[in-house]
C-alpha cells in the first residue's frame, strides 16, 4: 500500500508540471574557444563548453511565465510580476486579477508564444529554481541558485551563482554563446544562424534564413519560433533578436555586479545581433527589450511518459501482488 501511494503521489507530482520545454542537444564537450575576444569577462574560454548539454530551443514565452506566477505569485512579495506587462498594450503579454493572496494571471490574446520580457536576471533565476525542483509548490529560493533575503533582490545579488548539482538552470554566457554561434566541424558563426552574412531583419513571412525580428521590420514582438528557416546550427531559435537575453555572467563596475545579456532584439540594428556585442545591465532591470531562455544537464521528462510509466508500475505491481496471493 505505501508503494501505492508513494507511486500516486508522483503522478500527482508530474500532472501539476504545467510547462514543458523543447530542449534542443549541445553536444562535442571540450570544444575549441573562439578566437575571437567576444566574451564579457571570459575571453580565453568563449564558447568552449566541457560538457554536453539541454539549452530550451525558444525563449521562455508568456504562457510559461504564466504558469509560474499562477505557482507562486498569488501575493507576489518577490515582484515576480511587473505591471507593465499588463499596462504596456503593444509589447506586454500578461495580466493580473484579483487581491494579493489571490492573484491570478491570465495571458493576454496573441501572446501566448510570444517571449516573455519585463522580468528581471533574478526573475529568471526564479523561474529555473522553479523548473529545477519540478514546478507545482517548488520552491523559488533554493535549488539551482540560492537567494538570500525573501525580497525581489536578494541580499545575496552581487555573489548568487549556479550551485553544485544544478539540473535545470539559467545560461551561462558561454552555454549561451556555443548554442548559438558554433557549430561542431564548422567553428564559429558570426551569425546565430550558421552564417557570417549580417542578419536580415524581415518579417517572419519573408524568412528564406538568415532572418531575425531586429530593426524595423516588425516592430513588435513575434511568436517564438516563427523564423523558422533561421534556427541555429544546434537547432535554437531567436537567440538573434525578438527579446535579448539574460544570462549568468558577473560583470564588476562601479556600480556592483552586472549580469551578461545577449543576442539583440526587436529594435536593435541587425549588427547588435552578432557575437562580437555582448551587453551587461542592472540585474534588478526589467525591460521591454530583455528575456531569457534555460538550460540543462539531463532534459526535464515528459510527463505524459513518466505517468505511463507510472501506471504501468502500479499495474505491475497489483499483477505481482495477486500472483502472490495464489
């Protein structure tokens, strides 16, 4: 019986994941850094990874960031949530209803897909704790980062970093940069689509490859995906313009510690989108222009497989139970 109910108990774990990801391998471990200094503090090993691994093939869109508030939001004392995405009609995709200790989210007409902006480096971290440690009730603290403090910049913000064991996580700069300028055999692209030829930015219904949405073609966000012949050589899309995006690094100024983001977006120059320009920002900035994506040691199971899995566990083990009872 305990089995039984250890076995029920999981399958209930793995209903409550609402998001999925499509997770794309970044494989050949131990590849040769670009020789171009193209990384904000790494130059010496840019884009060499030593280990394969998952990165989401699209940006983390409003749908998804959805799901996490309606998780972990109803009175949203992390500021999870940025009224903007409510109040900005052109590029903001989510609203929020109701009271704190109530709140609920809804995603607004026609931006499901679309990438989510408006959130924050610690936002994203959030999010991967989220995933990390399987969604539903997971916890947003602790996991694949630690945060510190219980508030919307942890008292911990100039020092939090990936901890040990980590499954589920955001980006490094260099997990971010091999998926998309490299290409095992090929070497270094300039472009985030196999290319070194500058990016054209078209609408998504002119995409011969070699497209983006950057400036001005659109001027608005796009589903994730929709330049559909401009994937990069691993399989990643948009990781050149639509939303830029955050990732690990630690940057130190006058100001403190500043997050990597990467990637250009929607009104950015097409040149902005190539290797040779990372950015850094304020990790507490939540813009229009900025998103992010997640990454991964061993990709998240499919749930509809786990419970199949499940199920059969269960069966199996009533069918051993009555064999024994004879």
């Amino acid at each position: 019986m305990r089995r039984l109910l250890v076995l029920a108990a999981l399958l209930f774990a793995l209903d409550a994941r609402a998001v999925t990801i499509d997770w794309v391998l970044v494989g050949d471990p131990g590849n040769a850094a670009d020789t171009a200094t193209n990384c904000v503090n790494s130059p010496a090993d840019c884009g060499s990874v030593a280990y394969d691994y998952y990165i989401s093939k699209y940006e983390v869109t409003n749908a998804q960031y959805a799901e996490f508030l309606n998780a972990k939001a109803a009175s949203d004392p992390l500021g999870l949530y940025n009224t903007s995405m409510d109040s900005d009609a052109t590029f903001g995709g989510i609203t929020r209803s109701g009271v704190s200790g109530s709140y609920t989210y809804t995603v607004k007409g026609g931006f499901a897909n679309k990438p989510v902006n408006y959130v924050s480096f610690y936002d994203s971290l959030r999010f991967a704790n989220w995933l990390n440690n399987g969604q539903g009730i997971g916890d947003t603290e602790t996991g694949a980062y630690t945060l510190l403090g219980g508030t919307a910049e942890p008292s911990n913000s100039q020092t939090v970093a990936r901890n040990g064991g980590a499954n589920i996580f955001l980006t490094s700069e260099n997990e971010w940069y091999k998926a998309a300028y490299y290409s095992a055999g090929g070497g270094y692209f300039d472009y985030p689509t196999g290319t070194n030829s500058v990016i054209g930015c078209v609408a998504p219904g002119s995409d011969t490859g070699n497209s983006a949405n950057c400036c001005c073609a659109v001027q608005a966000l796009t589903n994730a995906g929709a330049y559909a012949f401009s994937d990069s050589p691993y399989g990643t899309f948009d990781q050149g313009g639509n939303v830029a995006e955050w990732n690990e690094e630690i940057v130190s100024n006058e100001f403190g510690s500043y997050r990597g983001f990467r990637g250009g977006y929607w009104d950015f120059n097409a040149v902005g989108l190539s290797s040779s320009v990372p950015y850094t920002g304020d990790p507490t900035f939540e813009s229009v222009f900025v998103g992010f994506r997640v990454a991964s040691l061993v990709p998240e199971p499919d749930a509809g497989l786990l419970g199949t899995m499940g199920m059969l566990s269960v069966l199996g083990l009533a069918a051993s139970r009555r064999r024994r009872a004879h």
